[in-house]
C-alpha cells in the first residue's frame, strides 16, 4: 500500500496538470464524470493517503487502497478505473477508489498529517491519549490519528523511539510518545526524499531486516487482525503495558 510520501510524490509529478481544461473524463467505476468534463483542474492536493483533484464544481478524492496506481501519460492492457484526458497528457488510475465531494466540505485535518507543514504533534497527542487502551502498533495506522503512515514507517518509527509495537498507548510515557510522533514525521521526511532522489526507499533499519545495524535479532509477528507484519527487536524496543 503506497504511503503518505508516495503520494505526496505522485503530487509532484501531477503538477503540470493544474490549471488545464480536462477534454475527457471517465473510468469504469460507480463516480458520475460528466462533470468534470470542459473543467479546469484548479489544484491537486494530498491529505495522508489520499489525492484530492480539485474543480470549481467539486472535488475528486482518490484513494489507492492496496493495489491501486495512478500512471501519467502512460496505460496499461486493462481498463481504467478513472481518468482525465488533457490536451497535452492524461492521468490514469487503476484499482482506485474515487468519490466526489461537494459543496464546503472540510477535506481533511491537516493537523494529522505527517507531511503536511500544519502538522500538529500536540493534537495527535491528544488523539492517541483518547484511546489509552489500544495497542501503539494500532493507532499508527489510524489515518485519523496519523494520515500517511503505512507499515514501513509504523515499523521504522516505532524501532527508532524504542517502542515495542504491543505497547499499550496510555502506558508509554509522556516523552516516549513525543519522541514515537517525531519519529513517524522524520522517518516520513526521509522517506519522501528517498523516493525523490532514487525513486525507491531502502532505509531500514527493522522493517524486513533480520538484525539491526547493531546487530540484535530483528523479531517478526503476523497481527491477524490487520494482516500484516510488524518488526521489532525484543532488546532494543520496549513492552509498555
């Protein structure tokens, strides 16, 4: 599942769209596109995981959930899920999810948002204090609380604070918690940087690794609630409960 800097990087590469007049619009998915048809695309903007096409007369939000793409003058041999049509380039998105929203509908919380510059790690705070009980490896991934993190950084960030993925949230001091919130916004900055001057990312230190650069024994476990897989080292990161 791509995270919040590789969205944030397909922003980049959407750029040269913003302010041209779509010719043609559609995609095989439940989205009425009528209207965007003759629209000028007057910005593009990212919240966590999400792309936000904005018109004068409505909002397009696309999400890639954990399969999707959006490629840029490019297709692919199946059919489109959603796409505009410029006179100079397309944009196309498969295995998407889009909806519009209309009216003055607040977008999103840009205090919640690793990457954005209105992040807020006072308001995050606050939010992974209202849910003490759960487990820190949980919250992560709660784009409500932290829009943009995926696995990758979870993982990382959690590594890097010291912090034992099954750590009740209410139990984990104060400082630690400020430290686990810096570390998801930094290892977010590193990310996207990575992928800006590589096009890939390959710096980790727990996340699919075997041992850290110190050499400890990296720990692997399935949550089968999530599906996924967390990494951790047992030395290093500390069980808060």
């Amino acid at each position: 599942m791509p995270e919040g800097p590789s969205i944030l990087l397909l922003k980049k590469q959407l750029q040269p769209f913003v302010g041209k007049i779509v010719k043609q619009a559609g995609g095989y998915g439940p989205m009425s596109t009528g209207w965007l048809k003759g629209k000028k695309l007057k910005d593009i903007q990212t919240h966590g995981k999400h792309l936000y096409f904005i018109f004068t007369n409505g909002v397009v939000q696309l999400h890639l959930g954990l399969f999707g793409d959006v490629l840029v003058n490019e297709r692919k041999k199946v059919n489109r899920k959603f796409y505009l049509e410029f006179a100079h380039g397309e944009i196309n998105g498969y295995v998407v999810s889009v909806k519009k929203v209309e009216g003055d509908k607040k977008l999103y919380d840009p205090r919640t948002d690793i990457l954005s510059a209105d992040f807020s790690a006072a308001h995050v705070k606050s939010l992974v204090g209202e849910q003490p009980e759960k487990d820190i490896a949980g919250l992560l991934m709660d784009q409500k609380i932290f829009a943009g993190v995926g696995n990758k950084i979870r993982v990382e960030a959690l590594y890097r604070s010291g912090i034992h993925p099954l750590s009740k949230a209410g139990k984990i001091p104060s400082k630690v918690l400020s430290k686990l919130i810096a570390s998801a916004r930094s290892y977010a900055k590193i990310f996207y940087k990575n992928l800006e001057k590589t096009g890939s990312n390959k710096d980790f230190k727990a996340y699919q690794q075997e041992h850290d650069p110190q050499g400890n024994e990296i720990t692997m476990k399935y949550l089968a609630k999530e599906k996924r897989k967390v990494y951790f080292s047992e030395r290093k990161q500390k069980l808060y409960t």
